[in-house]
C-alpha cells in the first residue's frame, strides 16, 4: 500500500494537482451499473471478466474481477491499470471464489483523454480489458 501512495501521489504532484491519490479495495455492491465508460474482456476462453470503468467527475478509476467460474479459491497476485497517467497496482494479491467479483479503485487520479487498459495478474498469467478510449 505504501508503495502505490507513493507513486499516486507523486504521479499526481508532478501533474500539480493539489489533492493527493488514495486508493482503496471495492466490494461487488459498489461496482454499479450506472452508465460510466466501461470496458470488459473474457479471460482465457471462458465466461470470468476483467473490467475498469472510468468516472471522469469524481475522478476515480476501478478495475475489477468477476470470477464466472471454476473451482475452489483462485490466487490473483493483483490488479492494475495503465493510463496517461501512468501504471498503477493495487495492494497485492488476494483470494477469490467462483461467483465473487472483487475490484480495486483509485481515487483523485487525472482522468483526462487517452486509453487505459485494466490488469488481472493470476497463476495462469495476465489477461487484460482491452483498451478503454476516453
């Protein structure tokens, strides 16, 4: 965690915004349906996501795994995403159960124009979004 506010915040003050990054895990309840610009791709070839969603007005930015299927507990080393603003990690690695959609959201970060693209690190390697265009 000390790591990325580290980076966010240094990212944040060399752009010379005032306010510096947070960053926080998300629970599935507050990854919503509202209607932000959202990017999602499959993982390997089956139904399991891998999505970031961009909230240009209040300046935050979530990555998130929604695990479809499989079995048992899956190991996920971590989330990330990849912006104009830079590259950006979540805390670490974490458990996930089939069914479960676990996210990581930053919080105050430039959300300008360009293309991110979100980050899931697992045993079998890492699967991507797919470009988001703002």
């Amino acid at each position: 965690m000390k790591r990325l506010a580290v980076a966010l915040v240094a990212s944040v003050a060399l752009l010379g915004l005032a306010v510096p990054a947070q960053a926080a895990p998300v629970r599935a309840a507050e990854v919503s349906a509202a209607a932000l610009p959202t990017k999602c791709n499959n993982i390997g070839w089956g139904p399991s996501l891998v999505c970031i969603d961009i909230n240009a007005g209040e300046r935050w930015i979530t990555v998130w795994y929604d695990r479809r299927d499989g079995v048992g507990r899956q190991w996920v080393h971590g989330l990330s995403y990849t912006g104009p603003d830079g590259n950006h990690q979540d805390e670490g690695g974490f458990y996930i159960n089939p069914g479960e959609l676990k996210g990581y959201r930053w919080y105050n970060v430039p959300t300008g124009r360009g293309g991110y693209v979100g980050f899931v690190r697992t045993d079998a390697g890492t699967d991507n979004t797919g470009t988001l265009w703002i």
